[in-house]
C-alpha cells in the first residue's frame, strides 16, 4: 500500500493539512502493524507477485516538498 500525503502539521485550515497528532497516531500504528518500506523496497515487493507474510509493507510519500514535512513529519517519522 501507498500512503499519500500533501501537508501535516501547516496549520492552513486545508482538508489536505493534516494536525500533526493525527499523523503521529497513524504513524505510531503503522509502526505496530505494518511494515514502512521506501518506495524501492515496495515496488520490488510488488515485482516478486507473492504475498508476504507478516507485517505488510508500507510506503509513505508526500506530494509537495514543504517545509513542515521536515519540521513536523520527519520527526515523527524517526521516532516511530
């Protein structure tokens, strides 16, 4: 699965502006119950047609390269 992702934490007022505790919570269950993978290692999950066993692999991405991805989501991001 792919997670997309376009602001978390900016504080716009935007649908698409995730508050950073929500994005923590679904990153602290990922964490529990999948398995985040880069997007290398899911396309070459996805190239191998077999299912996994296990945790499932996650790739999480975001759309625009703003700044409160480095200052709210990567942090959160390391710590799960």
């Amino acid at each position: 699965m792919v997670l997309i992702y376009h602001r978390v934490g900016a504080g716009t007022g935007s649908e698409v502006d995730l508050p950073v505790a929500t994005f923590d919570e679904q990153m602290a269950w990922l964490a529990e119950h999948q398995r985040p993978v880069t997007l290398d290692e899911g396309l070459s999950h996805v190239d191998a047609a077999r299912p996994s066993t296990g945790p499932q692999p996650e790739v999480i991405t975001f759309d625009d390269g703003t700044a409160d991805l480095i200052e709210q989501a990567l942090p959160d991001m390391v710590r799960h």
